[in-house]
C-alpha cells in the first residue's frame, strides 16, 4: 500500500481516457467531464482481516457525458475499467505468517451498464496482472438521490465475483503453504466472494471542487468466506476525498 499514493498521482493525468470505477466512452458524444482526486480510506488490512488500517484512496469516478458529477446515463453504456489491489505481505498479520507474499495486482476490463433515471445496474469484468492472474468484478445496482443543487447521494447493492484462480490466490492455502503456516490445506472455487451495501454522497464546494465519502458494510460469502485465512466474515470500510471535476470537450 506504501506506493498508492505515488500512483495515484502518476495517474490524475490518465483521468480523460480510464477510472477505477466509472469512467465511461458512453452512448453520447459531447463534453466528457469525470472526478479526479485523493483521500483516505480506513478499513480492513487485507480481504477477511479482523484488523483495520488507514491507506491512501484514489478517486477516479462519476465519469459521464452527461451532467458533470452524476456518473449516470440513460440507456446502455460500456465503460473501460481498471482496478488496483494492494500487496499483501506475510509480516503485515500474524495470521499470515508462513503464507508468503502476494504482490501488487493490476486489473484491466470493462463495464456494461443500464440507466434509467436515477437508477443504474453495472456488470464489471477485470483480468488481473501481476499479483493475480483471474478475473474478478462486481454486479450491482445504485440509487441516485438529488438531495439539493450541492449534495448528490448514491445508495448502493453490489456482489463481488472471482474465478477459480483469483480466490486462490487471496482465499488459498496450498500444501506447502499449509506446512510452512499451520493453516489447513484449502483449495476454493470461483463464485460470489462478497455481498456489500454502499452510501455515498458528493458534496459540492463550487462548480469543479467537491468532497466525497463512502461507508460500505461488506461480509465475505462463498468459499471465500470459508477459507482459514478469514478471521471477520464482515468487512466494513469508510471512506473520505477530495475532488476536482475535469472535462474534456468532443
């Protein structure tokens, strides 16, 4: 996690063209706007750690060509996604010592999304590399509330997916792994790995500065959520930034 920051700042710049999140080629051409910025999240140290820690947040959403801010469209959209997943070193838990390290994972992939009003539904897709060579993403559905001019409020559910080879890589023990850890030897499936609720709100300070938060309650299902390695099925996590809207005229 120490090198997040350093990439995020390496990857403001690449905002008009990818987005952790929501960053959209869309179904209209017009002026592309997204929301760029840092902050910081708290939550757990690694999937299924009982123990929390603060680590830089990238923010990279609410992409659109549509109302700058809102993130959402009308009709089908398919968006290019990425993700980062952080290192997880053996000397980070106790629980994990014997289990060796798992270095930083890149993920490249897509969105195919449905809007209609304020409610929007997301299947994504992303093939890691680096640190996990599967594919995972997330099946959800938001809610857009206009609470006033300033504050935007989305509601979300959403499941987490990974093939068989993703939820090893973080859910695993092998044999050798087994002898060297004291950890039962454990071989999951792909499926369902997390089912979360999310609250966010973006607050605007002026026409292109806004703060944004997330608090999302997670719990570990499937065989992710059997794995030795889980010492809290749940999963919550919080989360605080700064934006700055950028658009791109077309």
């Amino acid at each position: 996690m120490k090198h997040i920051l350093m990439l995020a700042l390496l990857a403001a710049p690449l905002a008009s063209v990818a987005s952790a999140q929501d960053m959209s080629l869309g179904n209209r051409w017009g002026t592309l706007s997204a929301d760029v910025g840092l902050g910081v999240s708290y939550g757990p140290k690694y999937p299924g750690a009982e123990d929390h820690e603060a680590s830089p947040w990238l923010i990279l959403r609410n992409a659109s060509f549509g109302e700058p801010g809102k993130g959402n469209l009308d009709g089908f959209s398919i968006l290019p996604v990425f993700g980062l997943v952080g290192e997880r070193n053996e000397d980070d838990d106790a629980a994990l010592a014997g289990m060796g390290d798992i270095s930083r994972a890149y993920e490249l992939g897509g969105q195919l999304s449905y809007g209609q009003g304020p409610v929007n539904g997301y299947l994504r897709a992303r093939q890691g590399f680096g640190g996990h060579h599967g594919v995972t993403g997330e099946l959800g559905v938001r809610y857009r509330s206009e609470v006033n001019d300033k504050l935007t409020m989305w509601s979300s559910l959403e499941m987490t997916y990974g093939d068989s080879e993703y939820v090893e890589t973080y859910f695993g023990v092998t044999p050798d792994q087994s002898a060297s850890s004291g950890n039962a030897a454990y071989s999951p499936g792909g499926g369902f790995t997390k089912a979360a609720a999310k609250l966010s709100a973006r607050y605007s300070l002026n026409d292109k500065t806004a703060l944004l938060g997330e608090i999302e309650y997670g719990r570990l299902v499937g065989d992710a959520a059997d794995s030795p390695l889980v010492q809290d099925k749940e999963q919550p996590s919080v989360r605080l930034g700064i934006v700055r809207n950028f658009s791109f005229g077309f």
